[in-house]
C-alpha cells in the first residue's frame, strides 16, 4: 500500500496540470452576418469548449452547376461551407477559416471576433468583408 500511494497522488497531479479550465465563452454560439461585399451572407454555428473553438459558417445563397445557356464559361462557384477553428481569449481573439473547395481553390481567411458582453462579434478582414453577431444557444 505505502508504493501505491505516491504512485496515486503522481496520477492524480498529472490530471490536475492537463486539465483546462473553463472558459467564459463555452457554449455554442449561432448568428448570420450581413451580406457583405458579395451579397453572400453567412449562417454561423460555432462551438468553444475549454477555449478551444471549432465550427462552420454556410453561403445559404451557394448554388451547385447550373445549365449554361449561352455557351460562355460559367463563373467559378464561390465557397458554400467554411470551417472554422481558433482559440478563443478574453476580449478579441482571431479564428482561422478554411473554405470547402478544391485544392487547386483552396481559399483561407482569418476572421476577428471581439466578444461584447452575451455576444460575439465576427469580422472578416478581406474577401467580402462580413460582419455577423453570434449570440449563445
């Protein structure tokens, strides 16, 4: 017993150095952002757990292949989901973005969310410059 004891409380200090603590804004956040320069608004739904933050923001306006009437290339299809990841800090912290396209398209963005009060804003610094309000579900 007088081995095994040490070995515990060595366990159990281990556990207590990994272990994150809790942060302010856990929860799941949800909102739309306006539609930005490319009339493209974004549906948002992101989760940070323990700091660590990790979601997706979908075009509803994205469009698959369309018919090509006139025979003219068609233009190249804008990106439908993003997915999002980033660690959230007290105040402002960014999030990087990936967009769901081919790797030859492959399109990265950084987005800034400030946290104000019960809500999170999300700011795109190029591309379309979005703005959208994530409030906690």
């Amino acid at each position: 017993m007088k081995k095994l004891l040490p070995l515990l409380l060595v366990v159990s200090m281990v556990t207590v150095v990994h272990a994150q603590s809790a942060s302010p804004l856990d929860g799941t956040w949800r909102g739309r952002s306006d539609g930005g320069s490319c009339q493209a608004p974004l549906d948002y739904a992101i989760t940070i757990e323990d700091g660590f933050v990790d979601g997706t923001a979908f075009d509803t306006t994205a469009h698959g292949p369309v018919p090509n009437l006139k025979k003219a290339p068609p233009p190249p299809p804008g990106p439908g989901l993003w997915q999002l990841h980033g660690v959230a800090k007290p105040g402002s912290f960014s999030l990087l973005a990936v967009a769901s396209v081919k790797a030859e398209d492959r399109r990265v963005e950084r987005l800034t969310v400030i946290a104000q009060g019960a809500v999170l804003v999300v700011t795109e610094g190029g591309g379309c410059g979005r703005t959208a309000r994530l409030a906690r579900k």
